[in-house]
C-alpha cells in the first residue's frame, strides 16, 4: 500500500515537472494603431503622453473626450494648445469652424494623422497624399526614417526605425504662410506649420512617429523636442485630444466618410435627415391605416342595340311570339336609325330611302327591300315563321354592309 503511494506521489510530481517545462508560445503584442494614452502596446501613446508631461511640466494635461465644437463651447483661450493624435481624423462642419476659430484667436493646434479630413486642409491651401511606391516596397518592412528639415534646424539626424515605409506627406501648401518643419526618407513634407489668423496649425501626417515603438527606439524620443521647439513653453492651458483617436472611419477616399456619415456630419443635412426619417415614421405608423384596399375595376356590360334586340328576339322566339318580337326587332331598328342617323321614320319615302342610303353608305336597293319587308310584317294578320326569319336576315344585312 505504501509503494502504491509512493508511486503515485511519483507519477503527479512528474506530470507537473512536465506541465511546467511546457513550452509557452511567445505573447505577440497587439500591433492596432490605437493611439491612445493608456495603451502600453507598440502603437499606442503611452510614452508620448507622459513625454508632454516632461515637456509641458508647468502646466496640467487636461484630456477631452468630446468634439471640438464641444471644447471651443466651453473654453476662450488665446494662448493654449490643442494636441490630437490619430489615424483618421474627420470633422464636422462645426467641428472644423470650431477648429478654425481656436487657432485664429491665437492658439496653437497640433494634429498628427494619416488622413486629416480634407475640407480642412482646402481651408488651409493644402493638399496630403502618399508617394506612388510598388506594391513590395509597401509590403516590405524596412529601416525608415524622419527627420526635421534643415531651414528651421540645426540638428537634422535622422530618426530611424524599423517598419512599413514612412510615405504619407504634403504634396500642395501655401508657401506665403506654410514653412515645412520636417521630411521623411523620400525628402518629401510630412510636418508643416501653417499660420492662421494670431495662431497656428501644427500639421503631422504621420501619427505612428508618436508611437511607444518609434520613441522607445535609439533617441527617438528626442524627436519630440524638435516637433514641440516651436510652440509655447508655458502655454496657457494644454489639451490633450481623447476622442478623434477612437473615431476611426474606414477612409474610402481623403477625408472621405461613407453616407450616411456624410449627411450627419453637417448640422443643417443632419437635421434634415432626422426629420424625413420622422415623418416617414410617422406616415407608416398613420398613413398605412387609413389607405382603402385597392379596388377592381369593373368592366361595364355592352348595351348596343343590336345585341339587345338580339336578346329580346331569343326570349320571344323561345315563345313562338312572332307578332311581337317582328314588332320589337322593327322599333329598336327605326330607333336606331333616329338616333344614329338623326331621321324621321314616321313617313317612309322614295326621299328617306335614299337619304338613308348615302349616310349609311348601303345600296339603295337593300334598303328598298328592307322597309318593303318591314311594310309587309306590319300589315300580315299572322306573321309566320319564314316572314320572321327574312326580316332579321335583312335586318342584320343592313347592319354588316354599313360603314
């Protein structure tokens, strides 16, 4: 009993060495360009932020997590700074007043993104694009690099590291109020100042520059000494953008958002659009009810008066009536001839005859012998069979040979 234990004391004390030995895979961190403060992972601004801090050390970080139209509401700066990092950044109508207004009152706006919404850039006479590189060459990791441009800077080593190329840049700026502060390896701007109005515009199109992986390289982190070198030292409050980052539109052109997007991000369009959509609701919801089921049409019955006569002639026929029915075949014909052709059958002569002839386009001949048929019916004291079947055949004679 006691080897049993032993052995199987044994056996767990193996099992967990092996468990312990397991080869773990490698933890791979997340490579999502989040940008954000708190993320630690290669892509986000961890070390850039707490950088600011050192930076900015007489001032606090005040963190918006709302629009710029929002802040602008709520603040009346003139001296302060306003510091976005994203992937995509796209405004609003507002939003872009809004921006335009802070800067213009003399504060200072620094934006880093790879797509800047464009009708900003048209306010400012610029234009962003990206290099016409092979498809390798953007697929391919490399040592790429920044540096700042040698008009404004004495030191302009690059900052390496090692990534996708670096080929965001300003192909079009005003040059009578644009400088150009830094290039990437292909000698192109991606880092231009733009004054306006008692401020100025800060403009970065490469975000990933602030990442904690391209600062946690080399001294790269000295890049943010000569991107802030121009800037207020001790502005008056500074800003620190927690909302643009996490906005990320899938582009599907510059600045471009899909529609719906696009409509909403124009108050005027946006309150249009709500409208429609209420009152849409509101004619499902009321109109519905009241529409009347859709009604078939009824074709009408064919009243001629041939084929009514034709009707009377087979109830009388199925009643041998001859008498009768020869007088309702000879009215319905003399009215028909009323008021189809407008004459007086009262008097029926050599004159009506012809007359009758000429407007129904029928030989004079058939109508002689009709009315000479209709005479003879009127007068007989028994009408047979025969004299009955003559003058429906006339009769229908008369009506197939007109026109």
């Amino acid at each position: 009993m006691r080897s049993i234990t032993l052995y199987g004391a044994f056996l767990l004390l193996l099992v967990i060495l092996c468990a312990s030995c397991k080869v773990q895979p490698p933890v791979i961190p997340s490579l999502k360009e989040s940008f954000s403060k708190k993320d630690k992972n290669p892509f986000g601004t961890y070390v850039f932020y707490n950088q600011l801090k050192q930076l900015f050390y007489h001032n606090e970080l005040h963190t918006k997590r709302e629009n710029f139209e929002n802040v602008w509401q709520n603040i009346s700066d003139t001296a302060s700074i306003y510091i976005s990092v994203s992937k995509n950044l796209f405004l609003s109508e507002a939003g872009q007043k809004a921006m335009l207004s802070y800067v213009n009152n003399g504060n200072t706006m620094f934006i880093s993104s790879e797509n800047i919404d464009s009708s900003l850039l048209d306010s400012l006479g610029c234009k962003a694009g990206q290099l016409n590189l092979s498809d390798e060459e953007l697929a391919n990791m490399q040592y790429t690099y920044v540096k700042m441009d040698t008009a404004f800077y004495a030191d302009t080593r690059p900052y390496t590291y090692f990534y996708f190329p670096l080929n965001n840049h300003y192909k079009q700026y005003d040059t009578s109020i644009t400088n150009v502060l830094g290039i990437n390896k292909f000698g192109k701007a991606n880092f231009i100042e733009v004054f306006y109005g008692k401020g100025r515009f800060y403009l970065h199109c490469e975000p990933r520059v602030f990442s904690n992986y391209f600062l946690l390289q080399n001294k790269n982190y000295q890049y943010l000494q000569d991107v802030f070198a121009f800037t207020n030292a001790t502005p008056e409050h500074v800003y620190w953008d927690d909302y643009y980052n996490k906005k990320n539109y899938p582009p599907s052109g510059q600045g471009s958002k899909n529609a719906f997007q696009l409509l909403l991000q124009y108050p005027a369009t946006a309150r249009a659009l709500w409208l429609a959509l209420l009152l849409l609701a509101f004619y499902i919801l009321f109109g519905g009810k009241r529409r009347q089921r859709i009604v078939a049409t009824i074709v009408t019955n064919t009243n001629s008066t041939v084929a009514f006569t034709e009707t009377v002639g087979r109830l009388y026929l199925q009643k041998k009536d001859n008498r009768n029915m020869a007088d309702k075949l000879i009215m319905y014909f003399q009215e028909h001839i009323r008021k189809q052709y407008y004459l007086n059958t009262s008097q029926v002569n050599d004159d009506f005859i012809t007359t009758l002839s000429r407007k129904v386009n029928v030989q004079k001949e058939i109508t002689e012998a009709l009315f000479k048929t209709i005479s003879l019916v009127q007068n007989a004291t028994v009408i047979s069979d025969q004299q009955l079947l003559l003058l429906n055949q006339q009769i229908e004679k008369f009506y197939k040979n007109k026109i």
